[in-house]
C-alpha cells in the first residue's frame, strides 16, 4: 500500500449535527403518523420516510467514522474501499456553481465507476465524484488542490501559470 499523501477527517461536530437531524426527522414522521395521522395513506408515507430518515441517520454515523485517504495510486476511504485511481483522475472542479457537497469539490474521472453513496462523505456517479459533506473545508480544498496538481503534473501542465 501507498503512503498517504492527505486526507479528510470529517469533522466530529457536523457529523453529530448531521446524524441528529436525520435521527429527529425521522422520529418525527414517525410520531405524527401514529399520534394523529390524517388517513391511512399519509401515515404509511409518513411511517416510510421517518424509516428511510433514520436508516439514513443510521448509515451517515457508520460512513462518517471513516476518513477519506488520498494516495499517489488512489482514493480511497480508510477502511480500503476504493473511490478511484489516481490515473483516471480528469478534474477538479471547486467553483461556486458546481454541483457538489457543502465543503468539498467535485472530481470528473476518465472511466465509469460503479454508482457509490456515502452520506456526509461523498457520492459517485458514473464518471462524477463528489466528495464532502461533514468535512471540514479547508482539508478538502488541501486534497483538491493536491489532486489537481497531481493532474497537472500527470498532463505536464505547469500549476499554478
């Protein structure tokens, strides 16, 4: 295994904050729909997405105990779970528009990876990763921009010019 050039440790408060809400949204849902539900109808809607809340709850506090690593071959999460290899790796994309998660920046790969959900920590679809959420932004901006200079550098690009 490569040695770890940066990584992102989410941050604890946010991923307390963030588990929480989902866990009080979905008890919520679930005491409304069986205190006083206004028909059979909205309670099961009710009842599945105070479900869905708190499985989602449930699944952010096991994700985000997780670091995301970044090595000279790949990205990937602490426990060895692969995100993707460095060398497909395309670009970087941090800017105010683009469509990625709250403190973290949005990578666009050469080849297709499977569809990939880690709430609080990333998304990957196709040839889209977005990596962020409870992280703290001042590492993920440390990792997009060591990303983006290893793909300058890959290219032959000059940083920084």
């Amino acid at each position: 295994m490569s040695d770890v050039i940066t990584g992102i440790v989410p941050s604890a408060p946010r991923r307390v904050f963030g588990t929480g809400v989902l866990y009080a949204l979905g008890a919520v849902l679930i005491y409304v729909a069986l205190t006083n539900p206004p028909s059979l109808v909205y309670a099961v809607f009710l009842i599945g997405f105070g479900a869905v809340s708190l499985f989602g709850g449930y699944t952010m506090w096991q994700v985000t105990g997780r670091m995301i690593e970044l090595t000279e071959d790949e990205l990937r999460l602490s426990d060895g779970t692969l995100i993707c290899k460095t060398a497909d790796l395309h670009k970087v994309d941090r800017s105010f528009f683009a469509f990625k998660p709250s403190n973290g920046f949005l990578l666009t790969t050469k080849a297709r990876y499977p569809t990939m959900w880690a709430p609080g920590l990333l998304w990957r679809f196709g040839k889209r990763i977005g990596v962020g959420g409870v992280t703290p932004g001042s590492d993920s901006k440390i990792m997009a921009d060591t990303i983006a200079a290893m793909i300058a550098t890959r290219d032959g690009e000059v940083p920084g010019l």
